[in-house]
C-alpha cells in the first residue's frame, strides 16, 4: 500500500506544482490562449481522487489517527506539500 500511495502522491503532486507554476501563470499572467491548462487541472483532479483514496487505505492500514488521516488526505490540494506527505509516510510505516 505505500508504494500505491508514494506513487500518487508524486503524481499528483507534479501535476498540482505544473499547473501552479506554470498553467495559472501562463493563463493570467501573460494571457494565455488555449484550453490545455483545463485539461491539465482535471488530470489533477482524477489523480487527487486516487490519491485521496491511497491515502485513506494507508490509514486505515497503519491504524492512522483522524488528524494525521486529514492532513495526508488535505496534502495533495496544497502544492508541493504532497511530497512531503511521501517522506512522512515513509517514516511512519518504515
């Protein structure tokens, strides 16, 4: 179940850091034209779904606490923290 949920979190979390560093700054910063920066946020969205699920079968699995359940699951909505929900769930199932 952890390599499941390293995977996604490293998926969604590149995906999450692409389309804030460089979809939202390229569409209102310099007026972007065209619709792959909508694709690109519902790519996002279904790997955010799986993850949110890799992330609640770890818990349950490692009998995880409801504030640290929420927090892995809330990871993969705040850019960048999703990698670091990888090198905590590494510590804490190793």
């Amino acid at each position: 179940m952890l390599k499941f949920f390293r995977t996604m979190a490293w998926l969604t979390g590149v995906a999450l850091a692409f389309n804030t560093f460089i979809a939202l700054p390229y569409k209102y910063g310099f007026n972007g034209e065209g619709t792959w920066y909508f694709y690109t946020w519902q790519v996002h969205g279904y790997l955010y779904m799986i993850y949110v699920v890799a992330a609640f079968l770890l818990s349950r699995q490692q009998n995880w606490a409801l504030k640290r359940t929420v927090l892995f699951l809330l990871a993969g909505t705040i850019p960048l923290a999703s990698f670091f929900a990888d090198r905590r769930a590494r510590s804490l199932v190793a």
